[in-house]
C-alpha cells in the first residue's frame, strides 16, 4: 500500500520471483523515485503472497512493501508506467511487448529484444544518447521497450566504451569466470558445480560478441551501426555465488600506456553522475593496484555493486593490453543497470507525464 504523501512513480517487477526479480525487490526498497506496487510472475505463482511464491535466497529478510503483495499473472495491469522485466527469456518476448503495446513502459533484463533495431542496448554511462530510439518504437504513447545488456556485457562495455572513445578499440579477447547466480533459479545442481568449471554457457559467447558492439556503435537515422573491431568470447561457468570476472586482452588504434590507461578509466564519469541519477555510483570503474584484486568476494559489492572494479592493467605480448574486470552480476548485471535505465529514462522524459519526485519528508 502507497504510504500516506509517497509522490514515488509506482512501478511493476514482471518476474519477481526468479533471481533478477528477487534483486529487484531488495533494490527497490525505500528508492527515492520508485514504489514496488506490483509484482508478477508465472502461473505457478500467481495468487500466492509474494513472501510464499518467491523461494527468497537474497541476504535478510524479503522487504515489507513486496512480502505480503499479491503474485499477479503477468498481464497488463492499470496505474503502473514502467515495469522492470526479469522474465526468462523463453517466454518474454511476447509478453513483453503487451506491456508496450498496452502503453506501459518496459525495462528489459531479457535478451529477447535487445538487437531490435529501435530498441535501445543501454549501458547508461555509454551510450545514454542510444535512449532516443525508443522514440521510434510503434507503441502506443508511453509504452516502449528498453533493454540492459547481458550481465558480462555491462560490466566489459562499461570499461571498453570509455577506451574506446580515447583510443580507439581495435580487437577484443576475453575469458568469463561467471558466478553460478547468473544461471537463475534453480540453477545448477551443486554436485556439478563443487570443485568444477563448466566451459560453456549457451548462447553467453554470442551475446558478448554482438551486444558489445552495438553498444559501443554509433546512433543514426533508424538504428544503430555497431562498432566494428572484433571480439572472441569464451566463457566460463564458475563456484562462487555473485560477480562475473573477466580476462581481457585489448589491441587499440591510439598506442596507450597501462598508466594512461588506468588514469583515464579512474576518472571516468557519465550522464547518470552529471545528472545525480539515484542509483549511479560515484565512481562507475575502480581501478585497483594490488596484483590481487579484484575478487569477487571482496570487490563486487563496491557502491552498492554499481562500480566495476579493474585491475592488473599490463602490456599484452599479442595485443596491446591486458586488464581484469569484475562486475556485480545481478547488481550492475541486470537488477540495478535495470534500474539505472528506467531512472535515465524518467529523467529524460521518456513516460508522459511522468517525472521524477520532489522529495519530500512523508518517508
Ligand atoms: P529465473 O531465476 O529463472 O527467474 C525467471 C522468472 O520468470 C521467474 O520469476 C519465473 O516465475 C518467471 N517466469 C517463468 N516462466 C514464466 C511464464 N510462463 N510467465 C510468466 N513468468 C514466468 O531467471 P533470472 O536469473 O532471474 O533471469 C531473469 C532474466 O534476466 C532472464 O531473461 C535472464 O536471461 C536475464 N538476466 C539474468 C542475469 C543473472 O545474473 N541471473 C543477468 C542478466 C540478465 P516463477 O517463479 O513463477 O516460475
């Protein structure tokens, strides 16, 4: 229930009950612009309190405003602008698109959508200006189709964008070590995960090497053209709970210097920290310099897990760089880079009528 004067944006989870929509919860607690008004996931939920369909395996208790809501079927419902989808992807397609059709902003962790010409690819620090082809959608006014990146790709995208427009990205290699929470609920069997590596991940190699380089294309008339440097991909199924590790090996046009390098990513900032976005981190990379670092243990939760973390930046003997990067999966990954997107996108206006709230002390 709204509490009495909460001006917050009321707004829906579609898939709230799987491990991306559970993140969901847990962020929107007490967010300063959004209030959690409804959730839905499958038939198999529906109907049930929220606190009894969701098999809950986030950090402490499930927050009051979404423990006692009712699981609604995932249809479209009135009264709510913007939802944020964590559907699985083999049934989002469709079901997403009802909500835009219905008018109802959708913002996508799925990756059903994400190589739609009109749609946006968004890594809100990189590309915000690639928003405007929501504009382009045939929706209904107000409802649309915005995607967040694979989990990988954010945290890859995040680092290389702002090389990239320094120096001028010529070739990409990079090796995943990917935390068993970006497999879903019920995940892998922990038989088959303990003291083991799974070489491959369906369809995660793919994703990294064609939603890179859509993020990092240029906008223009009717879509995207996306870069045009090469990636190769090969990823990998780890034991640890939460923060994909990447091994990257980078070639550039511009010669650059590990230093340069790390300074340049150090001082990087975005549109969300210009315009003071809640959820955008203070520092969106952290480059670490102890040989050691980063881990996931100990650096995926840094600002919230909003920031990436980067380290080990050296000379490459094939390329011309090498460097690690760590990236909160369901954090950065999907749940808060969701949230980022939906947040740029009210700041630029993007729901009819709909604006950020002016604070006010009812909270
Ligand atoms: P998950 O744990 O398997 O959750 C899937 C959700 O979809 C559940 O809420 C489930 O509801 C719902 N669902 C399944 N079938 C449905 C149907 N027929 N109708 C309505 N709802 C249905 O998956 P996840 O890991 O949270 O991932 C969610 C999405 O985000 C996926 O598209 C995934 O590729 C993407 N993603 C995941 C990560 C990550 O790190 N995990 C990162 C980036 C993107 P029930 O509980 O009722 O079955």
């Amino acid at each position: 229930m709204s509490k009495k004067g909460d001006a917050r944006i009321p707004v829906g989870i579609l898939g709230a009950t799987g491990v991306v929509g559970q993140r969901l919860v847990r962020l929107l607690e007490d967010h300063p612009w959004f209030r959690l008004a409804t959730v839905t996931a499958s038939d198999r939920s529906a109907g049930l309190p929220y606190a009894e369909a969701a098999r809950w395996i986030q950090s402490g208790p499930i927050p009051e405003e979404a423990a006692d809501l009712v699981v609604r079927p995932t249809e479209p419902m009135a009264g709510v602008p913007m939802v944020f989808s964590a559907l699985d992807s083999s049934v989002a397609g469709p079901l997403e698109k009802g909500f835009a059709e219905a008018g109802i902003l959708v913002v996508s962790n799925a990756s059903n959508h994400r190589m739609g010409r009109q749609v946006p690819l968004l890594v809100p620090e990189v590309n915000p200006e690639h928003l405007d082809l929501v504009d382009g959608q045939e929706y209904p006014e107000g409802g649309g189709i915005i995607t967040n990146p694979n989990c990988s790709t954010i945290g890859l995208s995040l680092v290389l964008g702002p090389l990239h427009a320094a120096f001028g990205v010529e070739a990409v290699q990079v090796v995943t070590m990917q935390a068993l929470s970006g497999a879903g609920l019920p995940g892998h069997a922990a038989l088959e995960m303990q003291d083991n590596v799974i070489p491959f991940i369906p369809g995660e190699e793919e994703k990294l090497e064609e939603e890179t380089l859509k993020i990092l294309g240029v906008r223009g008339e009717g879509g995207v053209t996306p870069a045009a440097f090469p990636v190769s991909a090969q990823c990998n199924r780890v034991p640890v709970s939460d923060g994909h590790t990447a091994l990257v090996s980078l070639k550039f046009v511009e010669p650059v210097s590990p230093e340069e390098a790390a300074a340049h990513l150090a001082s990087f900032q975005g549109l969300p920290q210009e315009l003071g976005l809640p959820f955008a981190p203070r520092r969106p990379i952290h480059v670490l310099s102890d040989h050691r670092h980063p881990q996931p243990r100990l650096h995926r939760d840094l600002e919230e897990g909003m920031a990436v973390s980067v380290g080990r930046i050296r000379p490459c003997r094939i390329n011309d760089l090498r460097m690690v990067i760590l990236s909160h999966n369901t954090v950065r990954g999907a749940a808060g880079g969701a949230l980022l997107c939906g947040e740029l996108a009210v700041a630029e206006k993007k729901i009819p009528g709909v604006r950020p709230p002016v604070p006010t002390d009812d909270r």
